[in-house]
C-alpha cells in the first residue's frame, strides 16, 4: 500500500466558461489549481509532474505559490535523489522544473514525445500549451539515458500502473495507486475539474473529445471508485482531503 500527496504549488483565477467546451450557462470563478503528487512506500518515492517555475508563471500570467521542490521538501523529500519522475504529458505546467530531479528517470509515453515533436505542433492550438524548451530539455534527458517510454499501459512498480488515456493530449497518461481505501486514480489532465467527468463537458485544451469522453470511462473502471479519482486542477482536491499535517493545510493534502 503506498501514501499519496497532493501539493499544490500555483494558482489561476478563470471562470467557468473558460473550462467547459461550449462555456457554461452559470458562469462565475472556476480557479484552477496546480499540484505535482507524490507517491510514497515500499521504499519507494514517486513523483508525478513537476509543475513550474516562478518565471513561467510570470510568462503565463499564474500565480506561483511555491516552488515544487519545496513543497517535497515539506514531506521530507528531496528532488535530487528521486529515482523515478511521472510526465503525464509535455505540457508546460507538468513537465517544468524536470531539472531539479537531476538522478530521476522520466516516464512518458512514447505516443506524447511524437505527438509533441510532431506536425501537430505546427497549429497553434495545440502547441500553445507546450513550451519548446521544455521538450527540447526532455531530448537532451533521452539522450543522457534519463527517459524510459512506455507503450500504452504499464507497471512502474508494484501497484503503481500508468495508463494510456490520451484526449487532453495525444499522449496523456494516468497513474493508479494500490492505497489502504482501494485503487486511487491520478487523473491529471484526463479531468482538470471533478464537473468535467461527472457531467461529461470536456475541458477546451484537448486532442480528442472522443478520447477525453472514453477516459471518463477507462478512469472509472480502473479505479475503485467514481470517488478515487483525482482531478488534476480542481481546489476542491484540499477541501475534499486532510492536509498531510495540520500545519500545511491548502498546501500538501494525503489522498490515500
């Protein structure tokens, strides 16, 4: 059974018409937040994305909280001895920062590095979301032997799995956790907010709506329960969990 963090590094005021395809007749705030996670046991720790630095939240117009690696270290983590690194996908706000991780291993789906570093970059909507530095740093980790891909599902260890949900991106990938409440799902942007999967209205940024809408489904039938699935930017994630000691309540919440 492993422990898992959530920890919330940025934030960005929005309303809801901007995260629903086709708006939302009720507009009003919608935030998002910005977390990295962490997996922890069996001698283990995991880091799922990497977030971004605070001269990227000033490019992007975000509110940059906390650097990442601080907020590990909050935990008791430090970001240059993890061994192994989650991307979901190459987006900037997930895969930033992935030099402070200087001893991981990259996971990542071979499907997104072709979709990032393919034609598809050539439109604006959907290279928007990447910054070229970051994938071109990703290159320069491939070829220094720090990247392993993966081709659809796999077992990074055992009861962590990634799994290939694709829709946001080409590439995207979801991890799944053998916790003590059952088989917990990291959705990361298969579902920016809990409303997208629950009422089915995709979130704007996405590769495939068709895609997006089935991995509302693979989601559900991997985790044990509708109520084990984490959003990757919703601020209801740390009113819905504990924080991991009362001292970092808002900032660090046990998911587990």
């Amino acid at each position: 059974m492993y422990e898992v963090y959530a920890l919330k590094y940025a934030h960005h005021d929005r309303r809801a018409s901007e995260n629903f395809i086709g708006g939302d007749p009720h507009d009003g705030p919608m935030p998002l937040d910005y977390y990295v996670w962490l997996i922890r046991g069996q001698g283990r720790e995991i880091v799922v994305d990497t977030g971004f630095s605070a001269a990227m939240a000033a490019k992007r117009g975000r509110e940059h909280l906390r650097c990442p690696a601080r907020s590990l270290q909050l935990l008791g983590v430090d970001a240059a001895q993890v061994k192994d690194v989650v991307i979901t996908h190459l987006h900037y706000d997930h895969v930033g920062n992935f030099d402070l991780f200087p001893q991981a291993t990259l996971h990542l789906q071979e499907l997104e590095m072709r979709y990032a570093t393919g034609r598809y970059m050539c439109s604006a909507c959907f290279s928007g979301a990447y910054e070229v530095e970051d994938v071109v740093g990703v290159v320069r980790r491939l070829y220094a032997g720090r990247v392993r891909f993966h081709d659809g599902d796999a077992e990074l260890a055992p009861g962590v799995s990634l799994h290939l949900i694709g829709g946001h991106t080409m590439g995207l990938q979801a991890v799944r956790v053998a916790t003590r409440r059952g088989s917990l799902v990291l959705a990361s942007d298969a579902s920016h907010f809990y409303a997208n999967m629950e009422q089915a209205r995709p979130f704007p940024i996405v590769w495939s709506v068709a895609d997006m809408l089935d991995g509302y489904e693979r989601m559900r039938a991997l985790a044990a329960s509708p109520a084990h699935i984490i959003p990757g930017h919703d601020p209801l994630v740390m009113e819905r969990y504990p924080a991991a000691t009362p001292p970092l309540q808002g900032v660090v919440a046990r998911l587990d």
